[in-house]
C-alpha cells in the first residue's frame, strides 16, 4: 500500500513537470524513471510473487547482485539486511508484482579502492541477477535514455530497453512512448 501510494504520487509529480513545465529543459525541471516492474508468472499464469499461492517464490529467499563498471558483481538486496530500496514486492491492481531499481550508486570496495557505483545520470546501462532462490537466478539488463538541455542538465534519464535472460521485454521509448513506464509480464 505504501509502495503504491508513492507511485501514485512519483507518477503525478512527472507527469506535472513534463506537462506542466513551459520552460521545460532548464534545471530543476528533471524527469528520472529508474524501475523496472515485472509481473512474475508460471506456463499457468500462476502468480509467482503472491505468497497465497504455494508456489510461490519466498520473499526472503531472493537476492539481488548487480555487475558494476569494473566487473564486480556484488550481492545489493537481501531481504532485511541489505539495501531494501532496490527491489520491493508490491500490490499494483489487486496483483503481486515486483519493482526493481536498475542503478546502484553505491560505492564497493575492489583490491583496497572504492569503486563508485553508477549514478542514473550517468549510467548508459546496467546488469542485474536476480537469484529468486538457492536454484534460480535470472539476468535482467537494462539500457537507459538521457537526454540534456542547451546549457547541459539533465532534462530526463529514463529506463530505455529491458532485457530478461537475453529477450527484449520492454521496447525502447521511441515504441513504447515517453510517458510509458518500463513494466513486463514475465512467464517462466
């Protein structure tokens, strides 16, 4: 419920400053979308993230570990112990699904130096695995979109393509349109 009122309120605040905005480009006047949604299915259509359903994934089994510009991978999400604002599994019109963050600005640790993670504005593309448990781990990779003003500020940084295990499942914005959030129904 606290996921989806935050949507709710992130959608109407992007929708305000792109349409809204008659000086649209100048600073201060950022659209930034950064989520990829999936709707997780069996060959059934069984919900694979709704805990009433016994074959279900369990929540506190899955692991995010994103690859970051020097090659790392490195464990971001665990459930109640790491990072709990990359992945969330919400209720979005009455069905289970889950919202991943697809840029990680944490810094790591490589052979004794800090490696930056990717800021979204700067981020061309990103690697996810998600280990839905001890047996099953898929890749989600992502590209995005910026786009800046005359004077150089980011006017948007957007979610462009999303592949899951190599297939393309969210077409890039020029297909899908501006405005159209990076969300899949993912059957496995």
């Amino acid at each position: 419920m606290k996921h989806t009122k935050y949507l709710a309120i992130l959608t109407t605040l992007i929708v305000i400053i792109f349409f809204g905005s008659c000086d649209f480009g100048n600073e201060g006047n950022a659209v930034v979308d950064m989520e990829f949604t999936m709707f997780i299915t069996d060959k059934n259509n069984n919900n694979l993230l709704d805990t009433l359903n016994s074959e279900a994934y369990n929540p506190d089994s899955i692991k995010l570990y994103r690859v970051f510009s020097d090659n790392c991978v490195e464990l971001i999400y665990e459930k109640n112990k790491i990072h709990s604002s990359f992945f969330d599994i919400t209720k979005i019109s009455g069905k289970s699904m889950a919202i991943l963050s697809l840029v990680n600005s944490t810094p790591h640790i490589h052979n004794g130096k800090e490696v930056k993670g990717n800021t979204f504005k700067d981020a061309e593309n990103s690697t996810t695995y998600i280990s839905w448990d001890s047996k099953d781990t898929d890749t989600i990779y992502a590209t995005f979109y910026h786009s800046k003003s005359k004077n150089g500020k980011s006017t948007m940084d957007m979610v462009n393509e999303v592949y899951y295990n190599g297939n393309l499942v969210v077409e890039n914005l020029e297909k899908r349109g501006l405005m159209s959030p990076a969300k899949a129904h993912i059957i496995k």
